[in-house]
C-alpha cells in the first residue's frame, strides 16, 4: 500500500478483497466482491418464492415444500388427463375423477 496509514484503512471499508462471513448465516467466507452474488444467487438460506403459492422460503427447503404445496399444478394420478391445484385433487378424486373404481355398494364383490 502507497499512502496513508487512515488511506488504507478508509479502502479497507470497501476493498473487494476483504474476506467476509455471509450474512445469511450459512457460514460460507468469501471475498466481499463475490459474497455480493453468493448472497444474491447462490446461499442455500437466500429466501425465494414458491412460483405457485407466492410463499417465501430458504433456498434449501423450497424442493421440500414443492413436494406438498397446496397450490401447485398435479395431474391426476389415475390418469384421466385432469390437472388441477394440489389442494383441489382430493376433491376431483372423490366427485370428478370418471377412472376411480368403487365397488358395488350392495356387497355383490364387483
């Protein structure tokens, strides 16, 4: 470093080659200039949102609500071609669905 001693320390405060702790806690250090995108793109606890139910969740739990979101596009899974909102498909199954298979009610086995 060429200059003042107060110099250096006032371009520390903004030096890119810093090493910094990410400040969403997943304990990743890196230089300050790619803790920027880390942070923005890449940290498994940056919030994103479900695109079907417009909630906020970490990164690394999204895979685990898409797999129960309420609000997510199912097809059916007796194959009539229907697709509808996961909190929907109960329904269809029980009133809509033209493959569920019931039994005679009449207790003849069929």
């Amino acid at each position: 470093w060429l200059g003042s001693l107060e110099d250096c320390e006032n371009h520390l405060d903004t030096c890119g080659y810093v090493y910094e702790t990410c400040e969403l806690e997943c304990g990743v250090v890196l230089r300050r200039e790619e803790l920027r995108i880390h942070e923005k793109e890449k940290c498994l606890n940056r919030i994103v949102k479900c695109e079907d139910c417009q909630k906020g969740f970490k990164s690394c739990e999204l895979n685990g609500h898409l797999k129960k979101c309420p609000k997510m596009k199912v097809s059916c899974g007796l194959k009539c071609g229907a697709a509808m909102c996961r909190e929907e498909m109960e329904q269809h199954l029980k009133r809509d669905c033209g493959m569920v298979r019931e039994k005679c009610k009449l207790g003849c086995g069929v």
